[in-house]
C-alpha cells in the first residue's frame, strides 16, 4: 500500500481507498477468520483501554459531542486515522482475554471508539481526497473544497461531514474526466 506522509499522520494512497463499489471475490469461508462480536468487542475494549489514557481521547470525546466546521472534523478524522494506522493489521497481547493472538481489523479500531467501520472508512476517504482537492491540494486546489472547511454546519457535523465528502467525490470525478491519462 502506497502510502503519503503528512506529518505524523499516513494517509493511504488513492488507490487503497474504494471510491465506487466495485465487484470483489470473496475468500473461500475456510480461508476468512470469523470473528464473533465477543471477539470484536474484546480487541475494541483492549484498544480503548489503551488509547482513553491518551491525551488526544479526551478531545476526541468532547468534540464528539458538539457541531464542527470540517476543519475541525479533519482533525478528529485524522486523530481516528492514526489510531486505525497504528492497531490495524497489527496482533493482540498473546494473554489478552478472549481475543489473544488475533490480528487486529479496521473494524475493531472502530469498536473502541464506538463509530461503525463505515465511519472510518469516510474518515480515510475524506483525509485522502482532502489531500487531493483541499489546501494545497496534490490534485488542484478546488475553492468550493477549501470554503466548505471553514463553514459552520446548519445542523450537525455528520450531516456537514456526509456534504463535504460528497463534494470531494464530485470534484474527483471532475478531475478524472479532466484527466484521463493521469489515472
């Protein structure tokens, strides 16, 4: 996985993150690790266990509970990045209760925060696309992008967050028939 590095912070490439539903074969039963909800719900409370005493968490959890311009979301998005970039795909304690030895998914990074995978998985494609089409944009610099991180939302930071991801994706797909042979 390609990745960019932006401070202290790795943002995944384009390429990592699914921007359209596209078709996947999935691994035969046999080959996938099930994983029950104890199990998720044991590696959720290991990481949060760990990440509560943190400095950023406490942050995290007060912002959560107020409405954010995107600027402002950007950091809690990129806060949650970090975390997912640090545990997933890394192993649990062996001794650890009920999940010891396991590799870690994105999903159960999402569990110590108590967000869906879906939440982290707009989270990765927003910092990316941001990179892309925000300040300083790798891509261009699209001034509806820029202005919309400085706005206060009307009602709430998802409802903003779920706009703002979808300008990006506008502004991408913009780009892309722009520039054919830049893909």
């Amino acid at each position: 996985m390609a990745a960019q590095s932006n401070g202290s912070i790795s943002i995944p490439s384009l390429s990592t993150v699914s921007i359209a539903p596209i078709a996947t074969i999935a691994a035969p039963a046999s080959l996938v690790p099930s994983t029950t909800s104890a199990l998720d719900n044991a590696v959720g409370a290991w990481i949060k266990s760990i990440i509560s005493k943190e400095p950023q968490w406490e942050t995290f959890v007060k912002n959560r509970s107020r409405v954010l311009k995107m600027s402002e979301q950007l950091e809690q998005y990129k806060y949650v990045q970090r975390v997912m970039d640090r545990f997933e795909k890394s192993m649990t304690p062996p001794d650890l209760e009920g999940a010891g030895g396991v590799e870690i998914t994105k999903a159960q990074v999402m569990r110590a925060f108590n967000l869906p995978l879906s939440w982290g998985e707009d989270c990765t494609e927003t910092l990316v696309m941001t990179t892309l089409y925000g300040p300083g944009g790798t891509r261009c610099e699209d001034p509806r992008v820029c202005a919309m991180l400085e706005e206060t939302p009307p009602i709430s930071t998802g409802m903003q967050a779920r706009k703002y991801l979808t300008l990006l994706r506008e502004v991408h797909g913009q780009w892309t028939i722009a520039h054919p042979d830049m893909q």
